[in-house]
C-alpha cells in the first residue's frame, strides 16, 4: 500500500483550507485518510501553517511520500530538515545531542526570519493605508481646445484690412 501525505480541501468555494493527511495513494482527495497531521490556511497573510512535527517525522521515517505541495510545508516547518539530522545520527556521524542542537539554532534563526518577515509585511500594509492620496485633476475637453486669444496686432491687421475694404 503507498502511503501519501496530502492536502485534503476544505473550506466554501474560493475560500480553500486544507488538513494535512495521511492517506492511502489509491483513496479520493477528500475521502477516506489514516491520520491528520495538520492544518494550512492559504489565505492568510503569510499563510497559517500547523503540524504536528512528531508525527510527521514518524510518518516518513516508516516511508510515506509527501506530495510537491506538503514537502514544501514539511520543509519550511523544519520536519525534512529534522529527518536530515536524525539519518546522519543513524550512520554515526554525530550523536543526537549535537543533531537537536543544529535543530534548535536552526528554529531560532528561522522563528527569527519570519517574524522579520511579518513586521516588514506590517510596516508597509500600515505606510500603504496612510498614504494619503493624491486626486488627479483632469481638464475639460472644452477649455483643451479653445483657441488662444488674440494679440492687439493681429486685431489691429484685420480692422485695417476691413476699414480699406
């Protein structure tokens, strides 16, 4: 049996929110799943991310397949990165102390990232909204295409013109 970690949908129509699931690869989208691992919101801003970091690492140590999407979930909540380290105690390089280290500096640089990330989101929705704006001011079509006024000289010709007639 293949075992697949996917997004199940749910949510209204263009307003998706998704579980992250176990399932088997033959089973629906959306039907019949093993266990819930999570959830993810897309729509918020940056989007909502819960796993459970646990059992997501037992789930692909015993061998299930993420799809492209939960990869990229698993890989920014740091769980592939985890499974990196344990596979390199596992062969001996380092011992599991050093591993959980490496993992906690990592999770604190990147806690660190993304709360940057955030306030800069912030700081600019806020500087959007107090822009004040500026109106356009736009000129008649009429007042566009009136000819200029005349000058005294060109007056003064044409009335000499009309007096010699």
């Amino acid at each position: 049996m293949a075992v697949k970690m996917r997004l199940q949908r749910h949510g209204s129509k263009k307003r998706p929110f998704y579980f992250i699931v176990i399932a088997d690869g033959r089973s629906p989208r959306d039907g019949k799943f093993i266990q819930k691992l999570g959830t993810y919101n897309p729509l918020t801003v940056p989007a909502t991310v819960q796993v459970d970091r646990q059992k997501a690492l037992d789930w692909l140590q015993k061998g299930a397949q993420p799809t492209d999407t939960v990869r990229r979930i698993l890989s920014f909540k740091g769980v592939l990165y985890l499974k990196h380290l344990l596979r390199g105690v596992s062969l001996g390089l380092f011992d599991e102390a050093t591993a959980m280290e490496k993992f906690t500096k990592w999770s604190t640089e990147h806690d660190a990232q993304i709360a940057k990330r955030q306030s800069a989101h912030k700081k600019a929705n806020m500087d959007r909204r107090n822009v004040p704006v500026v109106k356009k001011v736009e000129v008649a079509p009429e007042a566009a295409h009136t000819p200029a006024p005349e000058t005294e000289a060109e007056t003064t010709a044409e009335e000499t013109t009309s007096t010699e007639e």
